[in-house]
C-alpha cells in the first residue's frame, strides 16, 4: 500500500465551502418553488449560470479528481483490488445507512415496502446512481445522493483507465475532454441527459483536478489564483456575450483556484481551520442528507408567509439540523467500519 501523504489543507476549505453553497442553493431554489416564501434570486443563479448545477458541483468534480489524484496517482502499491474496495467502503455503507433508514420511513408511512413500484426498480438505487439516470429511468427509490454522487461513483470507476492516460495520452485525453465538453455548445441529439451532467463534461472537470495536482507548484501561484479568481468572479457578476454553460466551466476553474489560494490564508486560522476541517469530514454525509434535511424543513413552513429575515433564520436552522445529522450519520458509519464484521470482511479479501 502506497504510504500516507501529507494533508492538504485548502482542500477541507473548498470542501467545506462547496457544500455551503449546494445547501444554499437548494435552499434558495425550494423557496423560489413556493409562493409564500421570501426569493433569493442570487442564491439560486449568477450573471452567467446557476450556483448548484454547473458551477458548485464542477469544483467538487476537479476537488475529487485533484484528491484522489493526490493520494493515489499510481497502482505499483496500490492494487487496483484495494481501490475499488476502498472507494466502495467510502460511499456505500453510509449510502445504504441513511437511505434504508429514509426508505423504511417512506414505506412505513405509505403501507407499502415497494410503493414506487416493481422491486427490479431498487436496483439503480443500491447502486447509488438513480439519480444520474434519473432523467432515463425516473420510476426509481431516488430518495438522497443527487445526480452527483452516481456521476462520481462513474468517474471512480474509470479513474484507474485515467491514470495510464495520465501517464501515457496526458496532451491528447486533455484536448479530447476539452473539446468534447466545448462541443456541448452546439445541440448534440445523441444525448438526453442535461449536458451539465454529461459524463464527459464531469470526466473534464475530474481530470483537470487530476491536473493541477500533476502541475501544482506552478498552478498554486498567488497570481495564477489572483487571475483565473478575478475572471471568475467577474463572470459572476456581468453577463458575458457567451454560452452559459461555457461561463460556468471557467468561472469553476476559476474559483477552484481561488479557494486553493484563499484556503492556505484561512486554514492558518486555529477557529476557522476547526470549522473547516470539521464540515469537511462530514461532507459527504452533508452532500448525501442536505436535500431532504431541507425539503423537511420547507415543508414544515409551507403553511407560513415568511419574510427574508425569517427565510434566513429557516437557513440557519437548517444548516445546524444538516451539522446535527451529518455528525451523528459520520459517527454510525465510522462505527460500522470498526466493527468487528467490517474487520473480518476485510481480512477474508486482504489476507496479511
């Protein structure tokens, strides 16, 4: 097994700021779908695009590719067997926690173990990726995980192909990604699902995290994050005469380095690096709970006309409601990993 690397700390910072922004940006798009509730416009979209879709969710996608990257950029020591064993127990024994516990809940109220239909419609679901293909198959148990977490689960699967196109085809799988996410400027009838969640725009976005880890020194420049930051956010703030989706990919680079450069200042912090350490060990329980912690709580207030004040009193209680159950959902699934059975398993498929 390749030895342990040191930590990159920005990393827990973009992290922990990609998930506030998915939480405020579901937040503000499920107010925006109810008359009563205040809007918040710029919470939802930017001069150039939306906050969720395509902008927050491809800085995950190149964080993703620069972690995994970063700790494992080859298999001479690392079995391709113990990757995927390892990728499996990080998403889904606390998949399959919270969503039997969401899914008993669901069934119980309804009377009904298969209320959303023929049993043969789980098995998306326990693969973790009916959200993906939700836009093919939406008669499914979708219950948490978004769209991102089958598209992730994907780009896992192919990541091993990618490190030998890394090594061996860097130039051309770089301008093959880059030009197949460009195409999507012009309509391509060949796909159905959203070209924002197209695997090969989410394979670009993981692979140029890949490549900043491979180009980092000179990447991780205060200038490279003041430039690349700067247009970002003027992108952010006026409309370019561009194609949306075009906008969006640059201004997530952009901001990808921005938050490198700005996570260095901010983990140097004693209180602030505890906060951002802490959300980003728990984030993928955020990512996986925020969306129906926040449905659950809107519809709680569906019966209330609420001004913007109290809408961003409702934020904060579901930011704390979010913390609570991600904390506790982290904690049962690290138990569960230590168990004894857990440990025996993996001693049957790695004998010492």
């Amino acid at each position: 097994m390749s030895l342990k690397k040191p930590h990159i700390e920005s990393f827990d910072f973009i992290r922990s700021v990609t998930a506030w922004i998915i939480i405020i940006y579901h937040f503000a798009n499920m107010c925006t779908q109810s008359q009563q509730h205040a809007d918040f416009p710029f919470l939802l979209t930017h001069a150039n695009g939306v906050w969720g879709e395509n902008t927050s969710v491809n800085i995950f996608f190149i964080l993703s590719g620069a972690s995994l990257y970063y700790n494992h950029s080859d298999f001479k020591e690392y079995s391709l067997k113990r990757y995927y064993f390892d990728r499996f127990k990080g998403i889904f024994p606390l998949f399959y926690l919270l969503w039997f516990f969401l899914f008993y809940q669901r069934a119980a109220a309804l009377g009904n173990l298969f209320y959303n239909g023929s049993p043969k419609y789980l098995l998306l679901t326990l693969l973790g990726i009916d959200g993906y293909f939700f836009f093919r198959f939406p008669q499914s148990y979708y219950i948490i995980g978004e769209w991102f977490l089958g598209a992730l689960i994907l780009l896992y699967l192919l990541y091993p192909l990618l490190t030998w196109c890394m090594r061996h085809l860097k130039i051309l799988t770089t301008i093959l990604l880059g030009a197949g996410t460009i195409a999507f400027h012009w309509p391509i009838p060949y796909f159905q699902i959203p070209r924002e969640h197209n695997l090969i725009v989410c394979l670009f976005s993981f692979w140029l995290g890949m490549l900043f880890i491979e180009y980092r020194n000179a990447l991780s420049a205060k200038w490279i994050a003041a430039l690349f930051g700067g247009v970002s956010l003027i992108l952010i703030f006026v409309k370019a005469p561009l194609d949306s989706f075009l906008c969006t990919q640059i201004i997530a680079v952009g901001l990808f380095l921005l938050f490198y450069h700005l996570g260095t200042v901010a983990m140097r912090q004693k209180h602030l690096k505890t906060l951002f350490a802490y959300t980003s060990r728990n984030s993928y329980a955020i990512f996986l709970l925020q969306h129906v912690t926040i449905g659950q709580v809107v519809g709680l207030c569906g019966a209330y006309s609420l001004s913007v004040g109290q809408e961003i009193l409702v934020l904060g209680a579901v930011f704390l409601l979010i913390y609570l159950f991600s904390d506790i959902a982290t904690k049962l699934n690290r138990m569960l990993l230590q168990s004894k059975y857990a440990k025996k398993l993996e001693q049957f498929l790695f004998p010492v």
